[in-house]
C-alpha cells in the first residue's frame, strides 16, 4: 500500500444509546468523524460514535417488528381485479389471417 493516502483504520466504539448497547469493531470513521471517547471494558479508551439504531434496537433483529394488517387490502383487491388474465391474441393468429 502507498503511504499516506489511506484513512486511519482503527479501533472505534459504536454506541447505541436507545438501547444501551456498545460494541468494539475497526473502522475508517474513527478519528474523522468523533472526538468523543469512551473507556472501554478492558481499561482502554476508544472513540465513540453514537448511532440512532444497531442490531440491539431494530424491530427486525430484535422480533419486536409490527405486521401491518394486509390480508384486507390483498382480498379487497382480489375481489376488485380477480385473476384477470390480459387478454391476448393467438401467437399464430396474424399469421394466419396474413397467409390468406
């Protein structure tokens, strides 16, 4: 690698505060980003960066997702439109009618 032209990739600490969870990773945005600093479980003291949702707090990682009612709206529709299929002509129709 040339010298100089990479970021600094470092250790870093990703802090999800709605739901008190922090995990340590390497990342790129650890000194470009955040001059906050965190002292981590092992004595050290790592950047931090809060973010607004991890894997801690999102309703699909965590089984807490809300399932929108649908099967109304799918039947409304299937009675609205059926299983209407469009029509179409017969793939060898225009030949025929061009062959006379």
């Amino acid at each position: 690698m040339k010298p100089g032209i990479h970021p600094h990739y470092g250790p870093v600490v990703f802090r999800d505060r709605a739901a008190n969870f922090a995990f340590l990773t390497r990342s790129t945005a650890a000194g470009t980003t955040t001059d906050k600093t965190i002292e981590w479980e092992d004595g050290n003291t790592y950047p931090v960066i809060d973010v607004e949702i991890s894997s801690a707090s999102h309703p699909f990682y965590t089984g807490t997702a809300r399932v929108l009612d649908t099967a109304g709206r799918v039947e409304r529709f299937e009675r609205r439109y059926g299983n209407r299929e469009p029509k179409r002509k017969d793939k060898h129709e225009h030949e025929r009618k061009g062959s006379r």
